[in-house]
C-alpha cells in the first residue's frame, strides 16, 4: 500500500517545481520591467567601485552563511548529504523564497526538488526548512536585542520615542531568547503538527544557530549599509536596529521579499540622509542581493535539471 501510494502521487514533486519556476520566471519578468533604467543607471553612477564591490562580497559572505543553515539542519537530522548539494539547495531556495515570499512553501518544494533524489524525504525536508527559519529567527532576535541596547539613544531619535522604550523592547526580546535558551536546556523538546513530530535542537546546536544567524544577519545587512552615502554619522549598530524593522515589517506584510514595505520603512528610518541617495543605495541593494542572486538561482535549477535528465538517459 505505501509503495502504490508513493507511486500514485509521484507527479506533485515534479509539478509543484514546475509551477515554482514558472511563477518566478513571472515575477522576475514583473520586477525588469518595473525598473526605470534611468534610476538604476544613476544609482549605479553614485555608487563608487569600492561600495558595488564591497556589497558584492558581503552578499555573497550572506549567501554562504546561508547554507550553513541547511547543513546544521541536515546534521540535526542525521542526514550525510554532499556540501554541494547543500550548497544548491540552500542557494537556490533562499533566492526563490526571498523573491517570491511564503518560504515555507517556495524554499520548501525548491529544497524537495533537489533533496529528493539524495533520499531526503518530504517529511525530512520539512523538519529541515523548519530548524532553518529558527536559526534565522533567534540570529535576529540576538542582534536585534544587542543593538537596541548598544545604541538605544541613536534608535529612540530615529524612531522618535525614549531610550528607555527602546531598551524595554530590547529587555523582552532578550527575555524572550533566554526563555527558550533555558526550555530546550533542561529537557529534549519536541514540535508536533498533526501527526508530525520535529525534535527541537538542544541548547549546543541552539547557540550554534544563534552565533551563524546572526552573521549571516549582520553580512545581508552590511550590503546595504556601505551603498549608503557616507559622512552623515550613521553608525552600524543603529542602522542595524532599522534594518531588522523593515526586514521585520516586509515579512509581516507577506510582500514577496518585503518589496516597496521595506524600502518604505527604510526611507522613513534614514530620513536624515539624503533621500534620491537612500533610494538609490535601496534599488542597488535589490539588484545585488535579491535579483541577481534570483536570476543565478534560476540558472542553476534549469542546469540542475538538465544534468539530471541527461544522467537519467545514460542510465
């Protein structure tokens, strides 16, 4: 019976790929052609070589720390899946789902479109996607805290409120994380949806997802920073915290990548600065992070498929 089921239902893979690919190819079409060349040819123009090359590295140091989060999650799971197939994963999934939003279903079908054929079951795919977006969570949460605390009188001014408001809302996020710090210490923690059990890393691995999600936070947030025009007194820790808001703000918009909630929050936060800079710095930031990544993934999937298919022939 399991066998003919597996059989039955084999085509969802497959066709939910499919549909993936093609609504991305769609948005990628939607995005190009909402571009004015002209903006993105002076924001390009304003940037200097330094900051372009600068925010490539970071990006790509963002992106590699990404797929840090598939192999600690892979490790929970007792699954020995090559780097390179992690790394493909990872990539392509994260540049997928920060596009075309809903990570859960987008990033999920990518990660079961190349897990599969390594014998990652779906269930195993799901468990993975989830110890991944907690490794994200409690990164942002840590460095969210931290800057809060560090630099409360700079983020009370952008955020025009008090700096004991901004260091009470850092005090509950840090409550927060020590609450599940100390809940996955003292016992083996289990996560159960309807049948479906996920055994919550422990406090070991737990920290090991804070430490790589924080950096991985710190480098996506670093591209933009150094496309930002300098000599306007706007330290790190501080953009940080801004950062983190309209990250926070895209997501709970549901917005595919937070496109237009973002750039709208960052520009109310950095209203100090210049703004045809920050709008520039902002449309260079969604190129080099999230469109050029995007279009690599596509590449690479379409490559994938077609090394697939070829070695599937010779067999």
């Amino acid at each position: 019976m399991h066998l003919r089921r597996r059989s039955r239902w084999w085509w969802l893979g497959p066709l939910a790929s499919i549909l993936i690919f093609g609504a991305s190819l769609a948005v990628l079409w939607h995005i190009i052609g909402q571009m004015n060349p002209g903006d993105l040819a002076a924001a390009f123009s304003n940037a200097s070589p330094r900051q372009l090359g600068l925010a490539a590295c970071f990006t790509a140091l963002s992106y590699l720390l990404l797929t840090g989060y598939d192999a600690l999650a892979l490790r929970r799971l007792g699954l020995s899946i090559p780097y390179r197939t992690t790394a493909l994963a990872s990539f392509t999934s994260y540049s997928v789902s920060f596009t075309l939003g809903f990570p859960i279903v987008t990033g999920g079908t990518v990660r079961y479109w190349i897990y599969a054929p390594k014998g990652v079951r779906a269930s195993e795919v799901a468990s993975l996607t989830v110890i991944a977006g907690l490794t994200f969570w409690l990164g942002l949460g840590a460095i969210l805290s931290v800057s809060l605390f560090y630099s409360a009188d700079s983020v009370a001014m952008l955020a025009r409120t008090s700096p004991l408001v901004v260091q009470a809302v850092g005090g509950l996020i840090s409550a927060g994380i020590l609450g599940y710090l100390v809940w996955v210490a003292t016992d083996e923690r289990t996560l159960r949806v309807k049948g479906w059990n996920l055994h919550l890393p422990g406090l070991g691995t737990t920290l090991g997802q804070m430490a790589l999600g924080a950096s991985e936070v710190c480098a996506a947030a670093a591209v933009l920073f150094v496309l930002l025009p300098g000599g306007y007194n706007l330290d790190y820790p501080t953009f940080l915290a801004a950062y983190i808001f309209g990250c926070l703000i895209g997501i709970a918009s549901h917005s595919p990548g937070g496109l237009g909630v973002f750039e709208a929050t960052m520009l109310v936060a950095l209203n100090r600065l210049p703004f045809e800079y920050v709008l520039g710095a902002l449309l260079l930031f969604r190129v080099i992070y999230y469109l050029l990544p995007f279009i690599l993934a596509l590449v690479l999937l379409a490559l994938n498929e077609m090394i697939r298919r070829i070695r599937r022939r010779e067999r």
